[in-house]
C-alpha cells in the first residue's frame, strides 16, 4: 500500500505537512489514516479497529457518527449556511448558544463571545485583557501570567502563554510581558517530605514574590487550566486553587480558567472550575462544546470585564476584533445539540461514575515496574512512565519509554498520546466500565511487552 506510489500513505507524505509532527521523520514512517469512527472506536484504512482513549484530541465527548449531531448540521446548513456577528448582526443559533453558555455558567457570567479554536479563544482573552487595562486608565497593567507546562494553544500570543518549550524553541516565543510561575505537579516538583498543602503554599508564595518582583500594578490576569492537558494530565495537589486565589484577589488580578479540555463534563462536573472552587473572570471553552464535530470556541466573561470594554468600545466607536466563522450557525447550532445530549444522557455523572472505575485501573497500574506515578480526575488521566521508581529517572532520553509505549498501545488497538513519558487517556464522555476494562487490559499488556524491551 505505502511502497505504491498513489495510496493513500504515499499521497499524504508528498503533500501534507502534519501539525504536532516531526516533519523528517513522517517522510520515512507515513500516516495512520483513520476512515470512519462510531462510539469510542474509530477504524484505519485497512479495516483495523481501535479505541479513540483520547477522545481524538481531548474532544469527542458524545462519541463519533453521533446522528443527532450530524441532523442538526444538515438541518441548519439547509437553512442559513453561513452568517456572521459583525456590526450588529446575529443569527438564533448563535443568540441561544450564547444564552445557553452564560446561565449554566459555574459563577455569574455576562456575555459570551465566539471564535474557532481555544488557541484563538486564549488570544482573544488576552486581546480583551489589554484593551480593558486601557480602558481602566491602567496601560502599565498589561502582564499576563501562565504557569510552567501549561497549554493555552499556539498562536502567536496563546503559545506564548504556553509553557512547553517545544512550543517556544525556534519560534521566538514567549512574546513580551508574559511570564511563567511555577508548574503544580508535586510528583515531580515538591522538595522532599512535602506534603501536598505545604508544595501549594510554596507555590501560592512564588506566585506573590513574582508579583512583587515585577511589580503589582504591572499584572492584569492570570490564566489556568483547572487540570493541566497537554503539559501532561497534571492534577492539582490539594489547596492549589484555593490559595492561588488568594493572591490573585490581594492584588486585584484577573482569573481566567482555561476550561478547553475541562469543560462540559471531563473532570465529574460540568466544568472544571465546579470540581476545584475556582472563581474566574473569564472562562475559555472549545473542544467538548460540540465534541470538536465542528470548530468553535467561546469565552465568557463577566461584568468586571465587560463593562470596561463596552465604554472603550464605545468611546472608540467599536470593539476591533472578530473572525469571520466565529460563531458560525453550523458550528453553534450543533453545539447547542451536543450540550442537550450530554445534558439528556447525564454524561456528567457517567463521567463521574466510570471516571471512579477508571481512576481505579489507573491505581492498579500503578505497581508496574514502569510506572512512576498515576494521576487523574473523573475521565482524564495519566501515568508517568520511568526506569527506575525511585529516583524517576527516565530510559534513555525523556520520551523515549513514553514514546515506546504508545506505540505498543497502537498495535493493541488502543489510540492515546504520550506527551513525553507520560501517557494520556481522555476517552468519550460515553464510555462504560467493560471498554475502561478493555482499554488498561491493553495498557498492562503493553506495558509488559515495553518491560522486555527495557531489559534486553
């Protein structure tokens, strides 16, 4: 199939440049080309069947070929293909999205406004940011904070509010005034005898003192996500967010929760600012709202943010900035479906529910020779794969055992994604305890075919 010059594999090595890819290196290997997906499976071009265990990218609540997804875009495409929300335009689909985000909202929220993707949703946070700061009187007041291993997207401004450096090296990343304060995963990071309430504490001081170094009046917002993803499933030690709070509110600085992986049920409650306490200005949301059956994103904001900017707006004569398939009617329309069904077939709950079995397998795994740490919440976590338990050391170069493993999981049917030597799963919000079964009955095979390449 691939050594022919017209299939398919063949095809997309000459003419397509993967995201997330090691661009050399997929010129010798190809593609796995997926066909179709149903539920929690989806299947290659050759016929081979897997389970999606990250929900495609963190993504695919509701499963794949949901019906009611796939009406409700057919229904709106026949009716209003395509319109805007510029200069004063709308469209219902939109205006009940809206509606829909901001009253099942964790905290009181204002407005909602619409883009395509977290990473353009992070970068219009920042956009707003800015321009409220402005319109408080406050231009000094422009730094933002992120946190070490976050990931926040990666356009330009949102990349920059990642904390990863293979998101920064070569790009001339991160841009001015954003800066990075300490990652929260105690595994790696506490001093030794470090309870989870004291690393917190420590955290929640390295905070203050970088604050206090860069100057209070210089910082307008903080972003998080209430769960760490793509920086590796980290999950907060106890007492993080709450103290974390603290400061932000000592010194009057924004919260945004960057809910694009959290949101819509992933961690047991609807929203991952429900499952830790967390009081934000802004929420961002992408991925889940429409199980990423088409792109949109959103954030929410508050009064406190919104009401500066509309009078600078105002004053200005207009609030710069939009894209032209924010909020698209497709894209909303199916939204507002996802969010009936997620809501209709309690997949909160079964989030909740089949998260407990699956934290369970999890910790099981956990006495593996390769395994370091697990760690999660509801139906998101990971295990740190390791040479040696106790001094964490990795095999080989980091990511090599990660890396190793994933593609041992592949061959066994199961699709996850290692970010470095930790391993993901973040399966369909629909997924029942036999296919959690199914899936870390795999994990442990896998993981004892890795051990014998470890050894040898």
């Amino acid at each position: 199939m691939d050594s022919q010059p017209n299939s398919p594999e063949a095809r997309d090595k000459k003419f397509h440049m993967h995201a997330y890819t090691n661009a050399r290196r997929h010129q010798e290997v190809g593609p796995l080309i997926i066909e179709k997906g149903d539920g929690i499976y989806v299947e290659d071009i050759s016929g081979k069947r897997y389970i999606e265990a990250m929900s495609g990218l963190w993504s695919v609540g509701v499963g794949f070929s949901e019906k009611r997804l796939v009406d409700a875009a057919t229904k709106q495409m026949a009716k209003l293909p395509y319109y805007h929300s510029f200069t004063h335009k709308g469209h219902s689909p939109l205006i009940d999205l809206a509606e829909k985000l901001v009253t099942m909202a964790p905290v009181p929220m204002s407005k909602a406004f619409f883009t395509n993707s977290g990473s353009e949703a992070n970068d219009t946070a920042m956009k707003m940011i800015w321009f409220r700061s402005n319109a408080l009187g406050q231009p000094e007041r422009k730094k933002i904070i992120s946190r070490k291993r976050a990931y926040h997207g990666v356009t330009i401004a949102s990349a920059s509010l990642t904390g990863l450096p293979n998101n920064h090296l070569s790009f001339d990343l991160p841009i001015a005034n954003v800066l990075h304060t300490s990652s929260p995963h105690h595994w790696r990071e506490a001093l030794p005898g470090e309870t989870e309430q004291q690393f917190s504490t420590r955290l929640a001081d390295d905070l203050e003192k970088l604050i206090l170094a860069e100057g209070p009046e210089t910082i307008a917002a903080m972003f998080g996500e209430p769960v760490m993803g793509a920086g590796g499933v980290v999950v907060p030690p106890a007492g993080y967010w709450e103290k974390i709070q603290v400061v932000l509110k000592k010194y009057d600085i924004l919260l945004v929760a960057d809910e694009v992986i959290c949101g819509f049920g992933r961690t047991g409650n609807m929203f991952g600012s429900e499952t830790y306490a967390m009081q934000p200005d802004i929420m961002v949301m992408s991925k889940q709202i429409s199980s990423s059956y088409l792109p949109i994103s959103a954030l929410m904001i508050n009064d406190k943010v919104f009401e500066p900017i509309a009078d600078e707006s105002n004053r200005i004569g207009t609030f710069g900035h939009g894209f032209t398939a924010g909020g698209h009617p497709v894209a909303a329309a199916v939204a507002l479906e996802n969010l009936k069904i997620i809501e209709e077939r309690n997949l909160v709950a079964n989030a909740r529910e089949v998260g407990a079995h699956m934290q369970k397998r999890l910790a099981k795994i956990a006495a593996h020779d390769l395994v370091g740490e697990v760690r999660g919440v509801a139906l998101i976590g990971a295990m740190e794969l390791v040479a040696d338990k106790a001094t964490k050391a990795p095999w080989g170069s980091a990511g090599a055992l990660g890396g190793l493993v994933n593609g041992l999981l592949q061959q066994n049917g199961i699709i996850s994604r290692n970010m470095g030597d930790a391993l993901a799963f973040c399966p369909p919000l629909i997924i029942n305890d036999k296919q959690v079964d199914d899936i870390f009955d795999a994990v442990e095979r896998s993981l004892d075919e890795a051990a014998k390449h470890v050894k040898a």
